[in-house]
C-alpha cells in the first residue's frame, strides 16, 4: 500500500508550478537583486519592490521554503544559487531565460500538451519553430532570453572541446550566436557561420557586432531543414535544434553535417538528451515534454541511439557525455 512519503512526492510534482511561479514572480520583481547588497527584512524588500508587506512575506516565505533564499530571524538573504545565477548583472545571470522565455513564452504552451501528445492540435496551435519565429516579437524574445541562458554551456562547450586547429564553424540554428561568438573568442583563428530564421539572424547580427566579432562571423537566413549549406567546414555544431525539429529529419541532419564536413571535420551535437534506458535525468525528461508541446512530432532522444546514429552514419570516435550535469549532453563525432 502507497504510504505517506509517496503521497509527498506526488504533491511535491504536482505543486512544482506553484515553485515556478513563485521564482518568475521573484525575478519579476528583483527580489534576489534586491537581496544582492545584503539580508533585509520582508518589509525593506516590499518597500524596494513597491509590493505590499504582507503580500512580499508570503512570497519571501515561499522562497525560502524553495531554497532560493534563507531567512534567520527577520532578515531574509539569498541562497548562493540565486546569488550566482538570478542577480541581474551577475557573471552567470540566466533569470532572463527563465522569466522571459520559460514563463512568458513555454508555460503558456504547455497548454497544447495533451492535444500535442494525442496529435490534436487546432490548425492555428503554434506547431513548430518555423511557425513560432515567424512573429517577429515572440522571436526576439524568445532569442535574446536564450542569447543569456547559452552563454554557459558554451563557456562550457569551450572549455570541453579543444578547437585549435578548426578555421571554419557552421552553427546551425544557431539563434544569436552565444556559440558562435563564446568559440570565436576561445578560438582566435575560428571564424563561423551562424544559419537561422530571419528573425533570429536580424538580431544575432547586433550581438555579433557588440561583441566585435563582425569580420569573423556571418549569418545565412533560412530554415536549418530547408536552407543550403556551406561545405568544408571544419565544424559543424548544433546546439537545441535535435529537441526543436521532427524526429525523422534527424538522420537525415547527420547526414548533412557528414557531407559538409572537411575530411578529419567535427561535428558537436548539444542537447537534452536522456539515458539510454529512458529513466532519467529528471530535468531532461521534463524538458523534452515541453518541447513535445509546440513540437508534437519531437523525439525522445537518448545517448544510445544518438551514438548510434553517428556511427551509422560514417562518423568514428563516437562519444556522448554529459555537458550540463543532470540536463543537457553533448555528442562527438569524427568524419574520417
């Protein structure tokens, strides 16, 4: 018979979007920058928050019961995870990401998930990428929150993967071109090109151009499915764009990238991958069910097959390893 503890668990998933809400609605009102100069009351942080000071307590207790902030006595502080990674203006700041694209854009789609999984969705559902970027606003904001949430798996990225001898990248979709820009940088000789919707490369070129790198990366405007590709690169990297488009046009993405790779060329596959034996990582499991949402046709990709498909495929020193523990992995591999 289930017994107490599995009930918790139940109601501690269930309750899980009351937790979003709490942190989209902490970012909303800079509650974690606020803490950044030090612990303050609940009524010092609805004061600078312009909320009232009884509804801020409510949402500061809900916080510390979440972890992201701790309370000792009256005097609220930030946890170090919200320390590092919500303050606005910190090295490792992704609270755009996840207020901006996670709350305002994917939860409301989460909405299309059961008629997305029994493929019942109304002809004017967002249905894919190509139909969700062809709106020029919900682009922008989709790609300047997903410009700062990639900024550290391609710290990442660069840290992994030693690129020294590659002249030419091709990214493609690679969006503003985080990558692109973060492998430049850690690669003086590496110059890319970035292959993405139109609404997408239109501001992909303003990031490229602030970060000073316009003579060494250009944008090709297209549909990464559709779009013709430049040959001989050295690299050809893909980072979110497994989980984004149908599952039977991977094989044939693979394919590409060993056509249009230079003999002995790489090609990197970033993405949220799970185990081969579909139990986990938690955290990627969740986040191929959102993309199912507005992707209905999307794959459940996993580190077995994936290998496998390079191998197929012709591509030698085949590996797939985690990138971000717990959420995302990266596949290698060789064109002979």
């Amino acid at each position: 018979m289930a017994g107490l503890t599995e009930a918790e668990e139940i109601s501690d998933i269930a309750f899980a979007y009351m937790g979003s809400k709490a942190l989209f609605a902490a970012i909303r009102f800079d509650i974690f920058t606020i803490l950044a100069d030090g612990p303050r009351t609940a009524d010092a942080i609805a004061e600078a928050a312009g909320l009232p000071p009884e509804r801020c307590r409510t949402l500061m207790t809900a916080l510390t019961s979440l972890g992201l902030t701790t309370a000792d006595g009256d005097l609220f502080a930030n946890s170090q995870a919200a320390e590092a990674f919500l303050v606005k203006g910190a090295k490792y700041d992704f609270s755009d990401y996840l207020s901006r694209q996670v709350g305002q854009q994917m939860y409301p789609l989460m909405d299309q998930i059961e008629p997305a999984l029994k493929d019942e969705l109304d002809e004017d559902a967002t249905d894919s990428y190509d139909t969700w970027f062809s709106d020029a606003e919900e682009a922008r904001l989709y790609s300047e929150s997903q410009h700062a949430g990639s900024l550290g798996p391609a710290r990442g990225l660069a840290k992994r993967v030693d690129l020294s001898g590659a002249r030419k990248l091709l990214d493609v979709g690679g969006g503003t071109g985080a990558m692109a820009i973060t492998l430049c940088k850690a690669n003086p000789e590496l110059t890319a090109t970035i292959l993405d919707f139109p609404n997408v490369a239109s501001l992909g070129r303003e990031y490229v151009e602030e970060a000073g790198l316009s003579a060494r990366i250009a944008y090709r405007e297209g549909n990464a499915l559709e779009a013709e590709w430049p040959t001989g690169q050295d690299v050809i990297l893909m980072s979110y764009l497994f989980s984004g488009v149908p599952d039977h046009t991977h094989a044939d993405l693979i394919a590409r990238a060993y056509d249009h790779l230079a003999p002995g060329g790489r090609l990197l596959i970033h993405d949220f991958v799970v185990d081969a034996d579909h139990t986990g990582p938690k955290n990627t499991a969740l986040w191929q069910l959102q993309h199912t949402a507005f992707t209905p046709e999307a794959r459940s990709l996993d580190d077995a097959w994936l290998a496998g498909a390079l191998e197929h495929a012709g591509f030698e020193n085949v590996d797939v390893a985690p990138l971000i523990p717990g959420m995302t992995k990266l596949a290698q591999g060789t064109r002979p």
